[in-house]
C-alpha cells in the first residue's frame, strides 16, 4: 500500500511517515485503537497455543468446525477459529496481521472504532457461514479451520469499494488494491472449484477467504449507504421531536406569562412557576453558547 494513499501519512501527530519539505523520514503508521487490540489478542492468542496441552485445547474447543461443532450448536465457534492461526508456520499469523495493521487503520477512522470491529467480525463470521454452507451440502470435507484471513480480506475487499486509489504488495509488486482483490478472487474460486469430488478438506480457507470478501464488498456497495439513510432518519426525527418540544414549551410559556400579565404572578400554580424556571434556564444556556461557542 502507498504511503501517499493512507490517511495517517500527514505529520508525525498522526503516526504516518514524518518529515518536512526537504526531507522524508520513515516511520511505521500507528494502529488504531481497536486495531492495536486484535493485534495484541491475536499474538497472545498464539503465543498461547504454543504450548501443545492448551494448542489441543483451544483448537478442540474454538476453531471452525461443523460436525460436532456448529452442527451441534456451538455457534460461538463462528468468532473464535478467527483468534487461531496455525502454530506450525508463524507466517499464517504473520501475514494475517500484516494485512490486519495496513488495511485496518483506515476503516476505523472511517467509521469508528465500534463499527469496525463489528464489521471486522462480521467478515470472519461471513466466511464462516460460506464454509458451513459447503460442508452441509457436502461440497468440501469438514476440518478444523482457523484464522483471521477471512476478516483482512473483508477489509481489504473494503477499500478496494471505498478506496480504489490504494495500492499494496502482492507477491513483491505494487499493484493497485481493485486488480488485487480480483486476482485473489479468481485464485481463491479456482482453488474451490478443482477441490469439489476429491472430498478435499484444505478448501475451507478458501471459502472463508471468499465469504468475508463478498461479505466485505456488499456491505460496502450497499449495507453502508442503507445503515447511513437509517442513521440520517433516525437523527432527523429525534430532530424534529426535540424541535416540537421546544415548540411546545414556548406556547406554554407564552401562556403562562399571559396569565400574569392578567391574573398576576401570585396565580400561577406550583407546575407553572416550574416550568417558566426551566424555560429562563435554557434561555441563559442559550445565550452562554453564544458569547462563549
């Protein structure tokens, strides 16, 4: 991925790669924050499974598999085979939080931290999804399956949508992220479809790798913008509630100080002294904000 395309490549502030006009230092990008967590778990996660007692155990108890797993309603299994990686080739981990830390910052200052890391979920659980689905209709066998690929690949299917001007190093060379994703596509495809008939249980990342993109461009194409309408929606019509309420309280007002301009302010009741309170309250608030924004 290009320096000049990541949002934290301006300034030393924001963790990207500092230097002046003459000069151009070098520096690793900061992770966001829930990047920087899902980093720290997923490390831990397999410096744990290192050792071969607790490796069995997290493997037998959390990584993806459907009979005697999912089948049997062990849905939990679903989010935590993303927290595993293979502890025989560190570069299962490696390349998956590689992947993790370049294509994760942006989406998290692009939408916030919280709906990030539930669409980073979702992406794993997608894949997922897409690898039970083939399981039960007894297109690929069934084998524990781990790893986070399935949700990088959400995301990197993710700024291929949003962010097309990015380019990244696949296999040594620059290449931009749209070409990527559609050459990874193809490969990932064509490693399911010569799998189908040889009862073949390596496909299962595959799948994976094809559900969380799928999962990662739909959103994008089209469950963002229909979140958004919902979320502009929702804001207007609290809008529009808290305007009738000021409406309202502003012809109660109006009311009461009719009635002491005719009745005299020893005729208002309890309620009403309350209420014209509250409204001289809001009035100083008001204009506070004003002299002081």
């Amino acid at each position: 991925m290009s320096w000049r395309d990541r949002p934290y490549s301006n300034g030393d502030d924001a963790g990207g790669f500092p230097g002046s006009g003459q000069g151009m230092g070098f520096a690793l990008p900061r992770p966001t924050p829930v990047v920087k967590y899902l980093l720290i778990i997923n490390v831990v996660v397999f410096l744990l499974t290192v050792v071969p007692s607790v490796g069995n155990l997290f493997l037998s108890a959390f990584s993806m598999t459907c009979y005697g797993g999912v089948f049997s309603g062990q849905i939990w299994r679903l989010v935590t085979y993303q927290y595993l990686h293979d502890t025989n080739s560190g570069f299962h981990l490696l390349f998956n939080m590689i992947g993790l830390y370049f294509l994760g910052p942006p989406m998290e200052q692009r939408w916030g931290s919280k709906t990030f890391f539930s669409f980073y979920t979702a992406c794993g659980v997608a894949g997922a999804l897409l690898y039970t689905f083939l399981v039960g209709v007894h297109f690929m066998g069934d084998a524990p399956m781990i790893g986070a690929s399935g949700s990088v690949l959400g995301l990197l299917a993710a700024c291929a949508v949003l962010m097309p001007q990015m380019i990244i190093i696949l296999l040594f060379f620059p290449v931009p992220i749209r070409l990527a994703a559609v050459l990874l596509t193809a490969i990932y495809v064509l490693n399911l479809v010569t799998s189908f008939g040889r009862g073949a249980t390596g496909a299962g990342g595959d799948a994976a790798h094809l559900g969380g993109m799928a999962f990662g461009a739909v959103w994008c194409l089209w469950g963002w913008g229909w979140l958004g309408r919902i979320r502009e929606q929702r804001q207007r019509g609290t809008w529009e509630k808290k305007l009738q309420r000021e409406n309202d309280l502003e012809a109660e007002v109006d009311r009461i100080l009719a009635k002491v301009h005719d009745q005299g302010i020893q005729s208002l009741s309890r309620r009403e002294k309350q209420i014209l309170a509250e409204a001289t309250e809001a009035q100083n608030k008001r204009e506070r904000r004003t002299r002081h924004p």
